[in-house]
C-alpha cells in the first residue's frame, strides 16, 4: 500500500526532527538584546534564536518591548522589557536590572548578549558556576572623535570582562584592542540570511498592489537600509538623480528609516525627484522580501570608510537570495560576499561611479539577467541554518566542557 502525500506541516515537523536528531545535546540559552523587537537590529538575534529552537535548543530571547511574554515555538520564548516613561537613559538601567532578575530566577548553560554600554555588569555581578558568558559584537564600527574614542576605550574593556566572544567577520577583531587576545581567539559568527523567509517568487511580483500606485513599465531599483548619517546616503541619492538624467523611465525605493531620512527627503524634493523616489518607512522584517522581489536592480550602497570597511551588509545577502542583481560599493566586506560582474556590480563609493555601475546594469540586460541567475551561487553557507549548525553549535560544544 502507498503511503499517504506529506503535508506541508508534516514535512516542516519531520525537518525539524532531523534537526533535533543531528544535535543531540540540549543545552538551555539567554540571549539578550538590548533592542526592540520589530526594529531591524534584531534580525541577526531573531534568527539566531529561532535556529538554535529548531535545532532543540531551549531558547530566551529578551529585548525591548511592550507585549508580554510569547513563545515562537515549543522551544523560543521572547521575553519583552517595556522601557520605563523617564527615558532612554532610565530605561536602558530598568533594562539591565530586569534582565539581572531575571538571570538570578532562571538557570542557563549560556547567556548570550549582544554588545551595549553596561554589558559587562552580568558576569561581574552574577557568579553562575554553571554558565558561560558569551558576547557577541555585531558592529565593526570605529568611531571618531576624542569623546567617542574615550566611549570606544569603555567599550573594549567591558569586553574584556568576557571569555567567550565573537564578531560577525575577522577584520573587524583587528580594532578590538584586548592585550590577552588574539584575532584566532574570536569566533567569526557571520550575518546571514533566512532561506524561508527569502526566496524568489515570479508569481506574487505585484509592484502596484505593494506601492498603492501604477508603476507602469518603470525599472525599479531598491534600497533596503537605516537612513543614519554615517551611511552618507545623500551619495547615493544624487548617484541616482545622475541615472534619471539620462533614464527617466526608472523608481527608487528607499526602504527603511533612519536620522537622515528627512534630509534625504529634502534631497529628493531639491532635485525634483518626488516623483521617481518613493520613502516607505520601516518595513517589517516579513515584509522586506515582498519590496525585493519587485526590484529589477537592488542597491548596496556603503562608504568605503574604517568605519564600514569591514562591516558585512545583510542587504548584500538578501539581494543575492532573492535573485536580484545588485550595484555594490567595494568594500572589504562586500568584495567577500559579491565577485565584480559575477553576481554583482562593485564601484568605488562616490556618485559617479556609483551611477557609472547602475548605467552599466540598465544599458545591458543580458548583463544583468546573466548576474541574476548566479546569485545563489555560494549562498548556502550563508543560510542562518548553516552558520548556527557548523558554527554556533559547536562552538558552544567546545566551551561548555
């Protein structure tokens, strides 16, 4: 007798039994954010979190929120901290000591956190002979400036507090200055991107339903981002402004928010392209791959600085997963993940050759369809799947002993 066709649900439940079958041990985890859950920074925690729960790990998450305590699966609870109404300051503090009770409470193999001013107060204070401390830092940011590079100093010696540390690439240990540390003593934990969340869908391709406007025959390119200052995405859209000059027939997307969004608006307004450049807001994590999907040509632009140079883009991964061809700055980071002409376009970082690389893609589109379909070529090792399963996991193997 055949057997009965798998249902969709059968098939994810005999996944993640697979899953639990490969990593045996269960250990219990804390991870914690010191950001709100529906903003962007959370993504690399989230996904991290969720993994490790498919795996049969036990998982907390703690961020900032005002929902009270919900379960994303039998093995994922987020645990939100409201912010108190006396400020950001008030409340990053209300946040340390809620997440101290509650690590007194609660018994974990591993608390992980993510890197914020204060940080080092959990290992200091709490003597838990059982748990390892694990810190990790997602930002390869340099600051500049005496009063910065005194908060940068702060910084490394709270996190030299911490045995177990990773970065999320090997360049950037290079300006983490600790005297008993080598670069080999960091666990490169890279950014990734979802494989479920991400993937390329002909069918649901629906620009005027997604805008709320007719998009006609345009070419749409897309920016998926934080609008901050340091970004200096005024080169990008001015970049953009040298495009339309000579190909009219195109629409920005410019996803996401940040400070400098209302000066990108003025930007747009000053060079007449209110009618080219649509500023959505922020996009719910779920929701970006939707705005992707409609892009013929996706846009990674970063400033080749120390303060980016080794700074991997999530937005690099997400245009390649989605089968999106993509104009790139060459940095350190993006040249690792993107190969010139091969699956992107990389330039330098200023206007022009930044226009000179979207031109090149809308002058040839044998260029760019060819571009497209080698996207996911290596992309696999980048699946948070894979990095927390051949990187994570073992790791904690190897320090838990």
């Amino acid at each position: 007798m055949s057997s009965k066709p798998l249902k969709l649900s059968d098939e994810k439940n005999l996944n993640v039994k697979k899953l639990q079958d490969e990593v045996p041990d269960r250990f219990r985890h804390c991870f914690i954010s010191w950001a709100y859950i529906n903003g962007g920074s959370t993504t690399a925690h989230y996904e991290y979190c969720n993994e490790l729960s498919l795996c049969g790990q036990k998982v907390t998450l703690i961020v900032r929120g005002t929902d009270k305590p919900y379960k994303e699966n039998d093995n994922f609870l987020i645990y939100p901290i409201a912010p108190t109404r006396y400020g950001e300051k008030v409340s990053h503090f209300y946040f340390i000591y809620i997440v101290l009770h509650h690590l007194v409470h609660e018994r974990y193999d591993f608390v992980n956190t993510f890197f914020a001013p204060g940080v080092s107060v959990f290992p200091l204070l709490l003597f838990l002979k059982r748990t390892r401390w694990v810190l990790h830092i997602r930002t390869s940011a340099t600051r500049t400036g005496l009063v910065k590079y005194i908060k940068n100093i702060l910084g490394h010696l709270e996190a030299s507090v911490y045995k177990n540390i990773t970065v999320i690439d090997r360049g950037m240990a290079k300006n983490l200055y600790f005297t008993n540390k080598t670069i080999e003593d960091f666990l490169e934990l890279p950014l990734g991107v979802s494989s479920r969340s991400f993937f390329h869908n002909t069918d649901e391709r629906d620009g005027d339903g997604l805008l709320g406007i007719s998009t006609g025959n345009k070419i749409i390119l897309i920016y998926v981002g934080k609008m901050d200052d340091t970004r200096r995405l005024d080169i990008l859209i001015n970049a953009y402004h040298r495009v339309v000059s000579s190909k009219p027939n195109c629409l920005l997307l410019m996803v996401g928010d940040g400070n400098q969004r209302s000066t990108l608006e003025k930007i747009v307004s000053n060079l007449n392209l209110n009618d080219s450049v649509i500023f959505t807001g922020t996009v719910p994590y779920k929701n970006v791959a939707k705005y992707i999907e409609i892009a013929d040509i996706a846009l990674t632009y970063i400033p080749i600085s120390s303060l980016y140079d080794n700074q991997p883009a999530l937005k690099a991964l997400e245009y390649l997963q989605m089968e999106v061809a993509q104009v790139a700055t060459s940095t350190q980071a993006n040249s690792k993940v993107i190969k010139d002409g091969v699956n992107g376009i990389l330039t330098r970082d200023d206007e022009k050759s930044f226009a000179q690389g979207i031109i090149h893609l809308l002058d040839d589109d044998n260029l760019r369809i060819k571009i497209s379909k080698q996207c996911r070529t290596g992309i696999k090792q980048y699946y948070w799947e894979t990095i927390v399963r051949e990187k994570l996991i073992p790791f904690y193997k190897k320090i838990g002993k």
